[in-house]
C-alpha cells in the first residue's frame, strides 16, 4: 500500500471552498519534475484568506494550500536539482492555480525552486517567507529608485506589525535608514521599536480623507495596506520619492488623484512577488542575508504546527497575528 500522509485541502463544499486535512499519497501529487520533502512552510494573510474562507485565493479546486516552501529533493527528473538540495520556494501560483506547501511532499517545477542561502536554515527562510521576501523586494525598489537615503528622511512601512511591514521595518532600520512605522495596535510599539522603528504613525492617520496633496513628509514608503491608506501616503511622499506597493489588506481600491504624481513627481512602484523573476529573487534574498538581523527575526517569529493552521488563519486575517508565522510540516 502506497504511503499516506497528511495535506491541508481547499475542496469544493456547496459551491465554496472549504478547507480540512486529508490523507493522500505521492500518486496524487501534480506530475512536475522535482519532488521535494516539505519541512517548513508559513502562514501568510493570503493564507489565511484561503483556510478560512474569507477569500477566494483558489482558482482550482481541489487544491493544497501554502504558497511558501523550505524542503529537501527527494527525486528529480530536472539536472538543475538532485536528490539532497536544500530548497525554498514561494509564489508561483501556489495555493492558487498549482499546488502548495501544506503536505509532507509536493512535486513542484525546476524553475520554481531557488537554493536555500547558506545564511539561513530552512525555518528561518520560511520566518522570512513570502512576506519577508516581498518587504525586501520593495526595499530593492526604493533602493533602485534613488530617492531614500540613509539618515535623509523618513521612510514610511505601513501595516509595520505585519509580516512584511516586520521585516520592512527591521531591513531599513539595518541599512540606517529612519523608519515611521505606522500600526493600529499601541502595543506592538515596543515590538517595533526593537526591530528598529524611530517613529510611530496610528494608522488611523492615514485612514482618513484622501486630500489630493499633504504636508511632505516620507521619503520613501512600503504599503502593504492599499486603499486609503495608500493614497494618503502618496499625498505625503516628498517631491521625488516613491513608494513601493506590495498588498492590500485595507482593500484593492485606490481612491487618489493624479496630483502627487504630476506635481510631485512621486512614483508608485507595484511589487509583484507571485511571479517575479529569478534575477530579481536571488537579489532579495541576498538582501535578507545581508541585512536582516537575525536576532530581530526570531523576535518576530513563532513557529507552530500545520494541524494549528484553521485556527491561525482566522487570527491573521483578524489582524491578531504579530510578525511571522512558520508552519512546521514534517
């Protein structure tokens, strides 16, 4: 008989998805080149979306879920990888259109997979995950853009308890720059303040009427709320500045004007980390591995088991969850 081990399915219940744990077997798996034994994943909000149903992440059902992946290759048809590398995956559709991390195995395709840095181990790397990945994606950008500079100006991290706005927060802080972090939740100050945040912003402030040009105050920004909240820092961002736009958590509108952009000459950069390319992968995580201090990683981090999952996805998208979650699979 073949062997059998557990993997958290999103399936069809009366027309939604429902998620619960199933047993299944290699033979189930999608037929892609690289088998790999999952050791680590996380929990991101757009996991939490998908377990708990308050978003339709999935386009397919049935469908594994967990869109970040730190494990090792047990067989592949690929020359890139062999049996024993140590890998990470995140994005690329997973827990969408292919699926996941949440099962002790998962075929997965060649191009997907990058090699574990050598700076972290596998639970580290799913402490950073798809939220820490895409925080340093969006620092790369600012970097790129030229305005922010170290001990110039303050750079903005919206949703900074969060997963990506933690990481965000503690990457700046590391390269020197003055980081505002604006959270809703008073007792994550300190939490902060320890990951290297100067400043503090109710988000509240930002969650107000959008007046189409503000005080300048940020030179840069990493938004991870949308909505208002992001019009509003644009309406704040310095003649020049830019900032980097990776989620939305406070919603998809975006209820601005032209005006920052045309008077100001503010940039909104879109950060995409589903399907960003290699180039652009490897680099952020070079980023993390020479920036993201590694104490301040395991303060905001907490690990806990897959079979706690139902229950953590409800307190994500509450806004209940500080900093990262990594989901221990094996």
């Amino acid at each position: 008989m073949s062997e059998t081990f557990t993997a958290l399915m999103l399936e069809d219940v009366d027309g939604k998805p429902r998620a619960g744990f199933r047993e299944i077997t290699k033979a189930d798996l999608p037929d892609n080149d690289v088998l790999v034994e999952v050791a680590y994943s996380s929990l991101n909000y757009k996991d939490g979306l998908a377990i708990s149903g308050k978003g339709r992440i999935a386009r397919r059902l049935p469908m594994v879920a967990g869109i970040d992946i730190a494990g090792t290759v047990v067989e592949s048809r690929s020359p890139a990888w062999k049996a024993g590398d140590k890998v990470v995956a995140n994005g690329w559709g997973m827990s969408e259109t292919e699926w996941g991390a949440y099962t002790r195995f998962q075929r997965l395709k060649p191009e997907w997979l990058i090699r574990l840095p050598d700076a972290f181990t596998m639970e580290q790397a799913m402490a950073i995950g798809t939220a820490g990945y895409t925080a340093a994606l969006c620092v790369d950008a600012l970097e790129d853009w030229g305005k922010i500079q170290p001990g110039k100006g303050e750079v903005l991290v919206t949703g900074a308890a969060g997963g990506v706005g933690s990481t965000a927060v503690s990457l700046l802080s590391s390269k020197g720059y003055a980081v505002v972090a604006s959270t809703g939740r008073a007792e994550t100050h300190d939490y902060l303040r320890s990951l290297g945040a100067t400043a503090f912003l109710d988000r509240a402030e930002l969650a107000g009427e959008v007046r189409p040009l503000q005080k300048e105050r940020w030179s840069g920004a990493v938004d991870s709320v949308g909505s208002t909240t992001l019009a509003n820092a644009l309406a704040q961002t310095v003649y020049g500045g830019a900032v980097a736009a990776c989620g939305l958590a406070g919603g998809h509108d975006l209820p601005g004007t032209v005006m920052p952009h045309i008077l100001r000459s503010v940039t909104l950069i879109g950060v995409d980390s589903v399907f960003a390319p290699q180039a652009k992968r490897e680099r952020a995580w070079r980023t993390l591995a020479d920036h993201l201090d590694r104490t301040k990683l395991a303060a905001m981090t907490e690990t806990h088991k897959m079979s706690e999952l139902p229950d953590l996805a409800k307190r994500i998208v509450a806004g209940l969850v500080r900093g990262r979650v990594v989901i221990e699979i094996a």
